[in-house]
C-alpha cells in the first residue's frame, strides 16, 4: 500500500501542466508572490491558509489557477516542491531544488525569504540592462524607419529630376535610386527576405549547437562582453550563495547553477567546476584558467574558501558585480546617446548628400549639354 501512494505521488509531481503567459507571471508576478509567501509563513501561518489569501489577491487570471491547483495538491498530501513540479514554466529547476532544500532543513520560511531577495535582485539587474537597451534600440529601428521612409517616398521625386539629365549620376545618388527602385517594385520580396532571414536565424539560436556559438560570441563582444561577463558572474554567485544557504549540497548546488546562469558558455565551466570540485578540489582551482568568469571573482572566492565564509564572500561578490553592471550601464548609456546621435546624422545627412549631389554638378552638366 505505501508502495502504491509513493507510486502514485511520484507520477502527480511528474505532471507538468503548461500555463499561459508564463513568462510575464516569471518577470511580474513571481517575485513578490515569494516574498509574500516568505513574509507569511514567518509570521507563523500555515502554507495552505498562504496560498488561499495569494490566490485571492492576485489579480493575474493565469497565475491565480496556478496558486489553486498548488493549494490543492498540498491538501493532497504533496510536498509543496513537488506540488512546483507540476508548473516547470514558472517554477523552475533552480525555484524547485532551494525549496526543495528549505524543506528537508526544516527552514522553508528562511529559504523563500532568500529566494524572494534573489528573484528581486535578478528582476532588478534584468531591469537594467533591458533599459539601457532600449535607447540604442529605439534609435536603430528609427533610422531604419527614417531611411527606408526617404528612399521609397523621397529619392523618387529627385529621380524624375535626374531623368534627362545626360551624364552619369554620381554613384551614391544612382545607388539610391536603383534600392528605391528595388523597394518600390519588390517591397513585399525584400520584407519577406528579411522576415525569413529573421526566422532562420531565430530557428538557429533555438538549436543548442547554435545556442552555444550565440552565447559565445555574447561573450567575446567589446565591451558589451565584459558586461556580460559581469552580469554572469553577478547571477552564479547570487544563486550559489542562495542555493547552499537553502541546505543544498555544493555538487547538487553547481549542477542546478549551471543550467540557470543564463549563458550556455559559462553553464558549461560551471558544469565542469561540479565535476572537479567532486575529486575535492576547491571550486576557485576549478575556475581558474577560463576566459568567462573574471579572475577578480575567482580570487574573491579563493579567499572566502581560505576563511570558511563563502556564503558570504558570495554575496558581495554579487554585490560587486551588479555594482560594476550599474556603473557599466550608466557608463555606456551616457556614450552611446552621441554616438547614436552621430550614427543618425550620417544616415539621413548621407542619404540628404547624395540626392543633391547632382544638382551641386548641375552646372557642369548643363553646360556639357
């Protein structure tokens, strides 16, 4: 009989069940989820009367049925990581394990607190990054508009003005005529070119061989690699710190890091530190030598490991680097306003220069006629 049960409780946790908007619940609605959930069970409720008040205060129609069905396969008899299981695009391998972890060290409440700090840190530094994007991006997609907008509906009016013209254009301006031409009469071609080139190359990052070279090449770029770098290194450190706080062993700890460190390059170092660090050497020899992890990091860890506080050497030394990812962002938001500002000025002043570079010849041609 208790064969059976167990049985019968392993292929529930083994149900995943998909949800809806997963990713905007991950982003939005997850971390203060946590940390309520944390700050409830603290002040001494138990974990079902938790996720009855979160499931009716929650005003997202995807998440709400999710917070039920936990709920109810506790009253099940599940365990409350199990019960996660069943939600992999939410709650995933890493949410799981560290509660998993909480769980077996009688300290879930400590342990959600944690995950709550973590996931708030994440959104936090994902936060940044994403707006300091945004402006480059912004003015990208604006120059492209700007310029396809000039040489489709612009460059036409000047082209009947080159018409009887008797001597060859300049080659810029007869460049923008023959690519408006192309566009005006191939439009719908040249969109769905680019709309599968998109495709193919969204097609090639899904595959995990072109995953790795994406990732890679992240990592090498100037400058933008070394923030890369940082935000990697910010992110393995937080969750390492977090994981074994949580009572999860280093090995398990290294193996679940390195599937959630956002970079399959580093995944992968962290992947091979796991199976040094089991022949009982110290996971700062296992960093060493690699070009992803700053050396900064790893003589940071060397020391923590020197004086038995790695957790908290760990946690400045995330500390420090979404510090350095701040300075990094506001550094090279500040440099790249001019800097894109310069790169519109020459699209549309070179696309203005080379329209009138033919009426600057006028004279010439004129009197050649």
């Amino acid at each position: 009989m208790a064969t059976q049960q167990t049985s019968s409780g392993r292929n529930r946790s083994s149900r995943t069940t998909p949800v809806p908007g997963s990713r905007k619940i991950v982003n939005k609605e997850l971390p203060a989820f946590t940390r309520q959930l944390g700050a409830m069970l603290s002040a001494g409720m138990p974990i079902i009367s938790c996720l009855n008040a979160l499931e009716e205060q929650t005003d997202n129609k995807n998440f709400k049925p999710v917070i039920g069905q936990l709920r109810s396969s506790l009253e099940g008899g599940m365990s409350f990581s199990d019960s996660l299981r069943q939600f992999p695009s939410v709650f995933d391998y890493l949410y799981c394990n560290m509660i998993g972890g909480g769980e077996k060290s009688g300290e879930l409440a400590e342990t959600i607190s944690r995950l709550a700090s973590f996931l708030e840190a994440s959104a936090k530094l994902r936060r940044k990054v994403k707006s300091a994007m945004m402006y480059p991006v912004i003015v990208l997609c604006m120059s492209v508009i700007i310029a396809v907008g000039l040489i489709v509906f612009v460059v036409p009016v000047f082209g009947d003005m080159f018409a009887d013209f008797d001597e060859a254009l300049p080659a810029p301006t007869q460049f923008l005529l023959d690519a408006s031409d192309v566009l005006r009469s191939n439009g719908w071609i040249v969109l769905i070119l680019v709309a599968a080139l998109v495709a193919a190359f969204r097609w090639w990052k899904s595959q995990p061989s072109g995953a790795y070279i994406w990732d890679g090449f992240m990592l090498r770029l100037p400058v933008f690699g070394q923030l890369n770098r940082y935000v990697v290194a910010a992110r393995f450190a937080r969750m390492l710190s977090q994981m074994t706080r949580s009572g999860v062993p280093i090995l398990n700890a290294l193996q679940i890091v390195s599937g959630s460190t956002g970079n399959l390059v580093a995944g992968r170092i962290v992947e091979q530190a796991g199976s040094v660090v089991e022949k009982g050497e110290p996971l700062s020899s296992a960093l060493l030598n690699q070009n992803v992890y700053p050396i900064s990091m790893v003589r940071m860890l060397q020391a923590g490991e020197k004086t038995g506080s790695i957790n908290e050497m760990m946690d400045s030394i995330a500390d420090y680097y979404e510090d350095e990812v701040d300075n990094m962002l506001t550094g090279l938001t500040s440099l790249l306003e001019p800097i894109l500002m310069a790169f519109l000025g020459l699209i549309i002043g070179g696309l203005v220069i080379s329209m009138f570079l033919p009426i600057f010849r006028m004279g010439a041609v004129v009197g050649g006629g």
